[in-house]
C-alpha cells in the first residue's frame, strides 16, 4: 500500500487532484443550490417593486421591530449563553447528586415546542390564570401582580427552550478538553473557577458560538412565542408584509436583510478568531471528575433542578393536566397515524440532514477555496429565515420546475405530474431549513480533526470516501448523533414547511396542534404537545445513554 | 451491494409518493375525488367532508394550512395543482385569491339562490359558507345594553381604560378596520381607532378567548370578538357574566366575516368542486357549518344553533365583504400608524 | 527541598503509590524511572496537587503541601508543570501562553520576563505562532517555558521527550539540564527511558508498581542495582550463573570475571551475574569463540547477540568497524569493571 502511493507518477496524482476538486466543488455548489434556493428565490424579490410599503414599514413598524428583536436576539443569546455552559461545565468536571440524570433531563425543554411553552407560561401567569387569580382572590392582592411584560415573556421562554442547543454543544467540547486544561491553569497559578474563565470557556468558543448561533437564529425566525405574547419583532414584521399587507415580496426582502445581518456576524465572528485554533495539542484528556464538596453539591444539584422544573416539568405538568382533560374527546386512531408520520418524517429527515451536513462540511474540509466556504455558509442561512417564509421560498422553484416539466412532456389537462407531492419535495425543504443545525456540530467536530491525522492515513493509502469511513467517521460520531437529534426534534416540532410540502395524509402531531390551535383549542392542543415531547423524549434518553457509553 | 441496495429501495420509496395526479376514469363506479386546499382546520370541516362523501360517494382529499401559505401554493403550482377547491377563512383573503387569480368564476343557480349577493365575489369567484359577526361583548355585572352604541362610540373618553382589544396582527381587526374605512373614508376611521387605542385597560390579547375572560375576571369591561368564541365559553358556563351588543344599522350595523370557498382556476374537478359548493350551501352543510362552531349560516333561509339565536338578531352591515380584502392593506398601516399594535 | 516521606495514593481500591519517600535538594534534577503504569505520573501529580494523598507528607522548601489533613490546592503550591502532552492552550500564542503563567505580575515586567524566557529557550522568533504551527520539539520548549517563567520552587516534567525524535533527545537533554542548572530550578522529572534519565539525573528513583525501589545517583543505579529488577530496567544484558571463587573473582561459563561487586558474597556461594553487553568485548586473540545470531548496526558500534558453545547467549557491544556477519564466530574476552550480582534464587531460573 504504502509503496504504490509513494510510486505513483507525480502527473497522474495532479490529475486525480484536479478531478477530486472539481468533484468536491459539484458537491458543494450542489447542497448550496438545493439548500439556498429560499435565498435565491428572496434574492430574486429585491428586483420587485413593492411599492410604498417599506416607506410605511420604515416609518412606523421597524423601529420598533428591529429594537424588539435586538433585545430579543441579544438577551436569548446572552441568556442561553449563561445557561447552556454553566450546566455543561457543571455535568461534565464535577461530580454531584443526580449529576448522570441531569446530564439527560436537561435536553429535555428541547423536545418541546417554543410555542407550547409559551402559552403553558401565559395561560399560567395571565391576568386570568390560575396564578393571578389566586393572587387577588386568596391573597387578597397584597400588591399589583409584577407584569414581567411581553418583552422579557418572549426572551424568557426562548431561552428556556433554547438553552440545549448550547448545553449540548459545549458539553461535547468540555468533555473532549478533559480537566487538563484546569490542571494547567492550577499549575499556572490560577484556581479552578479563574482556570474556568481564562482557560476552558476560550478554548469552547467555536462551540460556544456554534450552539448560540442556533438559538439566535432559531429565536429570529420565530413567530410561535412572540405572537403569544404579542411582540412585535423583525418576523412579525415579516408576517404582517404578507398577511396583512398581502406583499409577499416584501416580505422575502425583509427575510434578505435578516439573513444579511446573521451572515455578516457569522462571518465576522469568523474573522476575529483569526489564526487560533481549539483543538488541543494533546491527546492524553485527563478523565473523571472534580467531587464537590457537600455544600456546593447542593448548590449544583440545586441549580439543574430549577432549571430542569422551570424549562420543562412546570409546562409538562400543565400540559399533561390539559390533556387528561380532554383526552376522552381529542385521542382517537388517528393519533397513530400522527405520531407514525412525525418519527417518519423527523428520522428521515436527520438521517439526510446529518448525511448532507457530514459531506458539506467534509467537502468545504477538502476544498480550502474561499468560495467553497461561502457557500456552505449560504446554504445553512435558511435558519434564521421565519418557517413560513422559508417554506414557500423552497416551495415556489420547486413547483416552478414542476410546471416547466409539465410543459415541456406535454402533459396537460387531467395528467399532470406534481413534483411538489413527493416526499423527497419535504425533506429537501426540510434540508434547507435545518442543514445550519446539523452543520454547526459537525463543522466544529470536524475542525478538531488535526490534518496530521489525514496525512498519516493518506500515507497508508486511505483516501477520499475511504478517509471519511475510516478515519473521520469514528471520530465524529459523537457530533453526528448530536446533529441527528437536534434535527430529530426540531422537526418533531416544525410546522410550516410540514403544512406546505407534505404530501396528502401526511399529517403529524405537530399539524395537529396547528389545526386545534388555530382555532383556539390550546386546551385540546395539549394531547399532541405531549405526544410531541414523548416521541422526542425517546431518542434523546437513547442517543445520551450511548454518549454516556462510549 | 447492500448499500446499493437499500439505496435504490430508498428512492423507490421517496418518489412513490410523487403526487400522480390520475383520473379515475377507467373505473367508472368510483367518483372522481374532489381535492381541497383548506385553512379553515380541520376538524370544522371533516365532519362536513365526511357527511358529503356519505351523501353522494364522492371522495374528498384535503390539505390544511394558513390562508397566504395556500393561496401562494397554488399560485406556484400553476396548471399542476391537483386542488379544485379552496376553502378559506377571512373575506380579505378570499378577496386575495380572487385578485391573484387563482381561483375561477362558477355560475350556479343553486348558488345564487342560497347566498345573497353581499356575500359572495362580484364575479362569483367565490361564495361565502358562513358568516361570522364580529361584535361588541361587555360586562353584564358593570353594564347594560343601553351604555352601548357601536364600534364607533368605544373611542369615546367615556370608555378609557375599560376597553379590550385582540392584537392589530389578526385578519379578523384588519377586517373590521377595513370596513370601517370603505364606509366612512379614512380620516374618521384613524381617529376611532386612536380612539381605541387610548382607551385600552391592558396590552393587546393574542385570542378572543383570553379577552373575554379578562371581561369575566374583570380586567376591562367592553370588547370586540367575534361571536363564537363567545359561544364556546358560554357552552361551558351559561352564567358567564359577559353579553353580546349588537351595534344598530344606525351606527352601520354588526360587522360580519366570512368563510368561503371558490374553484381554482385550473382545478382538474370543476364539476365535482361545484357540486361540493352547491351542496355546502344547503341546509344540512349550512347546519354543520354554523352548528359546530356556533357560526351563522350563510344561507338566510337556515336557522343557526338555538344557542346562537338566543342571542338575537342583527342587521348586518350592508357592505359587500370583499371589501374587507381591497382595504385591508390601508387598513394594516392606518392602524401601525394608530399605534395599535 | 523537595521531601515525599512515605507517600501513598490510592484510585478506588488500587494502591497507585505505596510509601513512596524521596528527597532532593536545591538545584537538584530528580527522576522517576519506569515502565508505564508504575505510578511516576501519579507521583507527579500528587507533589503537583492534582492528586490527594492517602498517607504520607510532601514538602517543598520546607513546607509542607499536602498529608493526610492538609492539602494545599494546585494553584497555591508555586509548582511548574510541563504535562506529557504539553498542554498548550491551542487559542492563545507562543508568547501569551508563556504570559499565561505570569498573571500576577504588571504587565510590563511579564511581558520582559516572557521575552526573556522565550529567549532563554530560543524561540523568540516564534513569539506569535500557534501552537499548531509549531513542531514537536518547539511545542516542548514553550511548554518548559511557561513552565519556568514564574520562577517557580520546583519543576515538574511527565515524560518530556515522549514527543521528541530519538536524534534529539540527547541534544535536548543536555540544553534542558543546562538551562535548569544556570537557572538553579529544582526539578523532579518521570521518564520511562533510563537514557534520559541518566543524561538529565542527579538523583534518579526506579519504579515499580507503586514502589520506589531504588533512590540513588545515576552511576549507583546502574552498577549497585538493589535487584534484579532495577539492573534489567536500566539497561540490556543477560544473567549468567556462576559461583564466587573470591570476594571480587565469580567463574562462570566462559571464564573468571573481575571487578567490584554490589554485594559481599563468601566463597562457593551460587550466584547470578548480570552482563551488560558493554561487559563482553571482541577479541580476536581470544580462544573463547561465539557465533554471531543477530546484530543490530547502530554506528559507532555493533550490538551483537552471541551464542556459546553450551547454548548460552550473551550481549556485547563491538566498535563499527568489527563488522562479522551472522553465523561467522568471533573470539571474546570478558572486561568486567563492576559486577551485578545476585544470589542464586532456588525457584527463579537465571533470567534477562
């Protein structure tokens, strides 16, 4: 093996060169294509006049929208920030009660969706819920009930569902730094918590930034909680240029400037972390655990279990209660079938994702043009797009193609081919939803992989598909399963691109809570919330018992 | 070769859904399904749905989702679309449809004598399947009927810091404010709707419902809903201490929403669609519709719920609906420019 | 300066160190000596902080660190460390990791003091790389120097030439053992390589299984080895059976050998004598002939692994230019200036 690599004639080693460099350019411009097409499609509408509608979206809905959403975006940021590697670090370097149970539960407020939590939480603390009514009426109202108000309801509750994406992410990079990083600190001088600030919290900054960008971008585009407690923000916005003023253009151009403003902080982020690198030097991780004294275990076990109680078991609680209520008039076959679709689709959907995130990130690794990375920052922007807008921008070429294909073959009248009623339509559009949630992970797995390795198994012969099976994959499979199961529940939870691109009977849990809640009907709307967060449940304690293992 | 395989299965698998869109012609004995791209949720017309196919045989394949996401799927798809019907909530949008041209004109007699004239699209794109009236409820403990007058008066002081409104971000305020600026121009309509805005005892409500109950906890005393939502609180408790007001034509009558459906314009079933409408405006579709969701009929000669008539009637604003759609636009930015939010 | 008196450490319910005591004075380079698993890096550890002691008491400088009751934390000892891996922090440069060490100082005098170490280890030129940029040896110095800049009481190293090409080693070891001698740094040092710890050693320590087995200077570790065990971990050779003929004289199988001996044994006693390949030199004179079985070229000299008529098999090291091929029989002679001995152990066959 060793000696036909090294025989090999140098002009026929340049040609393979070339021809995997264009294969791996294809790739990308390939996933770019299928994943950007909101973006092109958005792009596109800039060249469409939309009248004076930006005059009177200036003047009297952005101001106040982009302040919104600049507080939102900043605090769900800061908040997620705090949260997600506060309880990373303390489940991965001490030791204390329940820490193995909270190493899982944690993940728990992910599986359940933003919009549910929100109106648990609204319904919980309104004027005319159970908590203010108990306030007046037993306590006799000692003093007005604290209106937290729409702004910090909306920051709280996502960051409160948002804070795994960090937690999960940065608990990885934590693992893998080991506790010699802190030796070093301590052997430099520093005590643990300093180390902790100086040492290990700079070296998980890619990780850091990887898990907020999603909560970020994921808190941008969201329409669920905001509308709950009615704040307006960049999105509503979004949604009143369509809805309201019926300018979807419009709105596709607001979605651009979005995406502008995450590609130019993404990009920056990019530049200011220069040179450096976060893969340790070493190999020789140190193992185990820092044992807390009895005093700060309490204070650890303390802190993961209000977390735990206020992002998850208070609105399971409730929802579980509403549910029971009306589960008589609500459960029925059906729900079999729902369910059955959503662990269909979301399985699906990650394995692809992961799969395509993997070769994206794999592809950009090998091909260092600049171009390359360019793109596959666009492709992973369609996060940051608010669901609907994303659904129909992916839904707008696909059943343009489908029309030119119906033309061209002639079919006219009663047979027609729809592209657009295909499952493969679905998971595309999923694809380019989600490929930022799936990439972020893998791309920062990715760039621990030192190039010394690839070298070294290139000398023995393993290259191209063969380097990613034997040398990258075992490596990477922790960030792949992370990748898996976040796709897996957000698309447990996703609703807009479902309601557009799903084939007909495909209907899911989540379209259930849609039908309910457009009427309504939250109390209803509990029984598939809670079949939601159960499905989700599942992988989420099988991925982390795996984690765990290996 | 196993990959490969699974890999071919997997393909196999993925276009076999490939919407086909066949007729069923060679089995003469099945009737062509009707498709239906549908925002009103589903379980307000499966019900309906199933009680047609039960009627006639004829199949019915449907799709949910938000009005704009429908009304833009089915501009996308063009000659593919493989709906024949939509059906949708919202006057504006119906109105919306009919000028994006996605839906085509159907000329039935059974129509035009279920659904009177103001509730239907000038060129019978569309007809109207139930009316909804959006109106004024208030605090019975606080409050008579007689403290009342119209939309109009609640941006009067003597209302400040009694008034509840849900959110400006709903179609069913941009509707009212619509009409209210095609009937009595836009100047007027902004000072009302500042007038509104000052008045307001709390921050604007995401649903109807909350509103109500904030009436019932005491919060504010007045509101505009519409009439449903009232309905099914009431279902749950008769001795909800919270009424319904009917603005008098004097002050321009109750304003009313509809749901409606209309043919699409390159629907494969037109015939099949027209049958679906013509039956729903008759009297067992028009009991359904009104029935389950406390909603009045759109056909005048169909009695709604008995709870809904206890409520009285009410002379309705004259108004064609789809007048709601052609201001909405101005209606969205009169009321940002309000600070109605 | 630094004193373990009968240390231990226990992982769960293995004993990593058993009543370990050492001593080394100021200005002093110690080393643990090895086979991996043998508790050196636990020992490390343990004088570092990082471990808590079961028994025993570490001191420095005449204060003590850690016993059963009082452990000092990690940071507050004022004890450098250079870990196996080097442990650079992968974000931050040559220099900042150097500065990283002296974050109590004002900035000015840290800044002077890490361009001077990073002189000292002549890197200066690299003062703004990454650690990624930099190669194996050069990693190895910027992890000596972060080590050193806050002067601290004592040096730790785990295996510090783990990395480093065999070429190098010896270079390294020497710049190494004069930098810490013109810096007066007391430094304890674990290797598993008897090599590096000879070169770098004034006091070296074997271990084994959690035990120090031997605590004395380079030159008595390899010629007064206290068993077998320490005379077969520092070096190659074979044992030969032999019986004393006099206090210095022990017969063996292919003649008397001669020298001092590690231990007094009378006359007759049966006995075990380690020969080092050094101990067997070529002489064609010689009438004592062995075959050549294998042989291994390392330039100025040949190893050659030689069997005698009666089977038996020795070592013994030859100047390059007595090149003899394998199968070919050459004349020997014994040189023997110091004899390890030990007493013939009824149960325990001679072993190498």
């Amino acid at each position: 093996m060793v000696s036909t690599a090294i025989r090999r004639p140098s002009s026929r080693r340049s040609s393979t060169t070339r021809i995997s460099s264009f294969f791996y350019r294809s790739i990308i411009a390939l996933i770019a294509i299928v994943a950007g097409a909101p973006i092109i499609v958005a792009t596109l509408a800039l060249f469409v006049d939309t009248g004076d509608i930006w005059q009177h979206l200036l003047v009297h809905v952005l101001p106040e929208a982009l302040k919104n959403t600049a507080w939102l975006v900043a605090m769900v940021a800061i908040l997620t920030a705090i949260l997600g590697v506060s309880l990373a670090w303390l489940v991965s370097v001490y030791e204390f009660g329940g820490r193995r149970f909270f190493n899982w539960a944690l993940l728990l407020p992910m599986a359940m969706p933003a919009y549910v939590m929100a109106f648990a939480y609204s319904s919980l603390f309104e004027f005319t819920g159970p908590v203010q009514t108990f306030w007046r009426d037993i306590l006799g109202n000692p003093f007005d009930f604290p209106d937290i108000g729409a702004r910090w309801a909306s920051i709280a509750t996502l960051s409160l569902v948002l804070y795994p994406y960090v937690f999960l992410i940065v608990r990885g990079a934590f693992a893998s730094q080991g506790l010699r990083s802190l030796e070093v600190a301590q052997s430099c001088g520093l005590s643990p918590i300093r180390g902790f600030v100086r040492v290990s919290l700079p070296m998980a900054r890619p990780f850091i930034i990887a898990g907020v960008a999603l909560a970020v971008m994921e808190s941008l585009a969201d329409f669920g909680t905001v509308k709950t407690f009615n704040y307006t923000t960049f999105t509503t916005a979004i949604y009143q240029a369509w809805y309201g003023l019926f300018s979807l253009n419009a709105a596709l151009q607001l979605s651009l400037v979005l995406i502008a403003i995450i590609f130019v902080a993404l990009v920056l982020e990019r530049y200011l972390r220069g040179e450096a690198m976060y893969t340790s030097s070493g190999t020789h991780a140190v193992r185990g655990r820092i044992r807390l004294s009895r005093r700060y275990a309490w204070f650890a076990s303390g802190f993961c279990g209000a977390v735990l109680l206020v992002a998850f078991l208070v609105p399971a609680a409730l929802i579980v209660q509403w549910s029971a209520a009306t589960f008589t008039g609500e459960f029925d076959q059906r729900y079999w079938q729902f369910a059955a679709n959503s662990l269909m689709l979301a399985t699906l959907a990650a394995t692809l994702i992961t799969v395509v995130a993997l070769i994206l990130a794999y592809a950009v690794r090998r091909d260092d043009g600049r171009f390359a990375a360019l793109q596959a920052r666009i492709a992973t922007l369609g996060y940051a797009i608010p669901g609907t807008v994303l659904a129909v921008g992916f839904f707008v070429p696909v059943a343009a193609l489908s029309r030119a294909m119906n033309d061209y073959f002639g079919w006219h009248g009663g047979e027609t081919i729809a592209l657009q009623g295909g499952l493969l339509v679905i998971l595309l559009a999923y694809l380019s939803r989600y490929l930022a949630v799936a990439h972020s992970p893998v791309e920062s797995a990715l760039s621990r992989i030192k190039p010394g390795i690839e070298e070294a198994s290139r000398g023995l012969g393993v290259s191209g598909l063969g380097m990613l099976r034997k040398v990258h994959m075992p490596i990477l499979s922790p960030a792949l399963i992370t990748a898996a199961l976040l796709v897996f529940v957000d698309i447990m939870k996703e609703l807009p691109i479902t309601l557009m691109t799903r084939p007909f009977g495909w209907d899911t849990l989540a379209v259930r809570i849609f039908q309910l809640t457009t009427e309504g009907e939250w109390q209803r709307a509990a029984l598939p919330a809670v079949a939601i967060v159960l499905v989700g449940l599942l992988p989420i304690y099988l991925l982390n018992r795996q984690n765990e293992n290996a | 070769m196993n990959t490969k395989l699974i890999v071919v299965a997997c393909l196999l698998f993925l276009c076999a859904a490939c919407g086909k869109n066949e007729d069923d012609s060679e089995s003469a004995n099945v009737a062509t399904p009707v498709v239906v791209y549908s925002a009103r949720a589903e379980q307000l017309i499966k019900p309906i749905f199933d009680a047609y196919t039960a009627a006639t045989g004829v199949p019915i394949r449907y799709v949910t989702d938000s009005e704009q996401p429908l009304i833009q799927k089915l501009k996308a798809e063009g000659a593919t679309t493989s709906a024949d019907l939509l059906l949708t909530v919202d006057a504006g949008n119906l109105w919306y449809a009919a000028d994006q041209d996605v839906l085509r004109p159907t000329y039935s007699e059974i129509l035009d004598a279920n659904i009177p004239l103001h509730l239907r699209d000038p060129d019978n794109a569309w007809f109207a399947m139930s009316v909804r009236a959006r109106t004024i409820v208030y605090d019975t403990r606080l409050l008579k009927a007689d403290d009342l007058l119209g939309y109009a008066d609640l941006a009067d002081e003597k209302w400040r810091g009694k008034l509840c409104l849900r959110t400006s971000a709903k179609v069913y305020n941009q509707s009212l404010v619509a009409m209210l600026i095609s009937e009595l121009g836009e100047r007027e309509t902004e000072i009302i709707v500042r007038g509104w805005v000052a008045n307001l005892a709390t921050e604007v409500f995401s649903n109807d419902t909350k509103l109500i109950q904030a009436i019932e906890a005491g919060q504010c005393q007045v509101g505009i809903v519409n009439t449903y939502y009232f309905g099914r609180l009431q279902k749950e408790n008769a001795d909800i201490p919270v009424a319904i007001y009917w603005p008098s034509a004097k002050t321009g009558g109750v304003h009313v929403n509809v749901s409606g459906a209309g043919v699409t314009r390159h629907a494969k079933n037109p015939d099949g669609a027209k049958a679906l409408l013509e039956w729903m405006s008759q009297e067992a579709a028009q009991k359904l519709l009104g029935g389950d969701n406390m909603e009045y009929p759109a056909n005048p000669a169909i009695t709604p719920h008995p709870m809904v008539e206890g409520w009285g009637t009410f002379e309705a604003s004259a108004m064609n609906v789809a007048q709601a759609g052609f201001y909405q636009a101005d209606a969205v930015k009169l009321m940002d420019r309000a600070g109605y939010r | 300066m630094l004193e373990l008196r009968s240390v231990s450490h226990r992982y769960g319910q293995t004993d990593t160190l058993t009543k370990v005591s050492l001593k080394l004075n100021s200005g002093g380079i110690g080393c643990v000596l090895g086979p991996s698993g043998c508790g050196k890096t636990t020992l490390l550890r343990c004088v570092a902080g990082f471990e808590s002691l079961s028994e025993g008491e570490v001191s420095v400088g005449g204060r003590t660190m850690a016993s059963r009751h009082i452990h000092v934390p990690a940071e507050a000892r004022h004890i450098g460390m250079v870990f196996q891996d080097y442990a650079l922090l992968p974000h931050l440069t040559c220099l900042e990791n150097v500065l990283f060490g002296l974050h109590k100082l004002p900035r000015e005098i840290a800044m002077s003091t890490a361009e001077d170490v990073l002189e000292k280890v002549e890197l200066s030129a690299y003062r703004s790389r990454y650690p990624h940029e930099l190669s194996g040896g050069q990693q190895q110095r910027v992890a000596i120097a972060r080590a050193l800049a806050p002067k601290p009481a004592l040096l730790l190293m785990d295996e510090p030439f783990s990395n480093i090409d065999a070429s190098m080693r010896s270079e390294l070891g020497g710049q190494l053992k004069e930098l810490l001698s013109a810096l007066g740094t007391t430094a304890l040092v674990a290797t598993h390589d008897h090599q590096d710890a000879f070169a770098l050693a004034d006091s070296v320590g074997v271990m084994r299984e959690g035990y120090v087995v031997q605590w004395d200077t380079a030159y008595n570790i390899y010629h007064r080895p206290v068993d077998r065990f320490v005379a077969g971990f520092v070096g190659r050779g074979v044992w030969l059976p032999g019986r004393m003929l006099s206090e210095t004289e022990v017969e063996i199988e292919i003649g008397v050998a001669t020298g001092i001996v590690t231990s007094e044994f009378s006359i007759d006693t049966e006995v075990d004598l380690f020969l080092r390949p050094d101990d067997v030199v070529h002489d064609d004179a010689s009438s004592l002939q062995a075959k050549v079985l294998k042989r291994r070229f390392s330039g100025s000299e040949f190893l050659y692994e030689l069997e005698l008529p009666s089977g038996a098999r020795l070592l013994s090291s030859v100047p390059s230019h007595h090149n003899h091929a394998i199968g070919e029989s050459i004349g020997i002679k014994l040189e023997t200036d110091h004899m390890v001995l030990f007493a013939r152990e009824p149960t325990n066959g001679p072993s190498g």
